[in-house]
C-alpha cells in the first residue's frame, strides 16, 4: 500500500508542483492552487472532486473515500492510504485533482496528464 512518502513523491513530481505546509500539515499545489493534502496524521489523503463524482465513490468504496466534515460544501474528497491498492491508483487520484486546479496552460502543456486514464 503506498504510503506518505509516495504520496509527496508523485505529487511532486506532477508539474509545477510545491509543497507547503498549511494548517500543521502538507499541502501539494499546482501553480499555488492547492490540489492534495495529507491530514490524518499522514494516513489518507484530501483531494479535488467534483461532488457528483464524489458520492459515486463514497458511494462504491466507503472504505476507501469519505467525506471530512468541514470539506462537505467544497469539491473534496479523503482517500485513506491503507485502502489505496497501489502506486498507479495513488497516481491516478492525484493526477485527477491536479487536473482540476491546474490552469489552461499547464493542461494544455502536459496533454497527457489531460484526460483520465481510467482501469
């Protein structure tokens, strides 16, 4: 199962991405719009979702998603670490929520960070 590490390790590695720590805990931004952090002592992680998308996998996987309280009215999601099954669907989340706050130029830079992979 992948792990914090992994988690700061692919984010940074998408494009014109920093990390900074907000609220005591790591935040991974895109071009200083936030797209993942790493609450719950570092064991899930918070990403962008649109809310239709959002329920469908809470739905699906309450396991794995969930909705943190004071994060019901915006687009996020928590995934939880242990649930995750492996590097490339780490990759995938967090490829999805970067795709959201990441502007037109950087989609348009990186076309195949542009669409889901899916599977």
């Amino acid at each position: 199962m992948p792990d914090a590490e992994d988690v700061r390790r692919i984010a940074l590695s998408l494009p014109d991405t920093t990390e900074k720590i907000a609220w005591s805990m790591p935040t991974f931004r895109v071009a200083g719009k936030m797209f993942a952090t790493l609450p719950e002592d570092e064991t899930s992680i918070a990403v962008r979702c649109p809310k239709e998308e959002r329920d469908e996998l809470v739905l699906a996987e309450p396991g794995k998603f969930w909705i943190a309280e004071h994060e019901a009215q915006f687009a996020w999601v928590r995934a939880r670490l242990a649930a995750v099954e492996d590097e490339d669907e780490l990759r995938d989340i967090l490829a999805d929520s970067w795709r959201q706050a990441a502007p037109t130029r950087l989609l348009e830079a990186y076309p195949e960070l542009g669409v889901p992979h899916g599977g």
